[in-house]
C-alpha cells in the first residue's frame, strides 16, 4: 500500500487590519465544505466593514431577482 502524506504551510495575518487598514485572509486549507474559509471570510468583512455579514436576501430582493436567468 502508498501513503501520500503533504504538509501545506499555513499562513495568518500579524494583525487584524484596523491599524493599517490592510485586511487579509487565512491560507485556506481542505476542510469539507468550507466551513473554516467561511469563517474566514466572514470575519474578514466584519473586520473591514465593522458589520456583520448578512446573506439573508429581502423580500424586495427575491421578488427583483425572481425574473433573471428566465427565458425572454
């Protein structure tokens, strides 16, 4: 039997980016589903908008959106 074992280097911000205003992400690795990139993310834009992340999509939203992608 082969075993292929790789070490990836991971790599992390110094900072979170309010200092400087230069805001940067994780090295994204190969969990499933993306869980942690998410995360990631998300606490990236919080920390650059100082909001939270909304991807809840308004009534007004679905009912403008309702007609792309249909056929003319």
């Amino acid at each position: 039997m082969e075993t292929f074992i790789s070490v990836d280097d991971m790599y992390e911000p110094n900072g979170d980016g309010s200092a400087d205003g230069i805001f940067i992400s994780t090295s994204y690795d190969a969990t499933t589903h993306f869980e942690t990139t998410f995360d990631d993310i998300n606490s990236l834009y919080k920390r650059a908008t100082g909001n939270e992340l909304d991807l809840t999509a308004t009534d007004a939203e679905e009912v403008a959106n309702a007609g792309e992608g249909a056929a003319p």
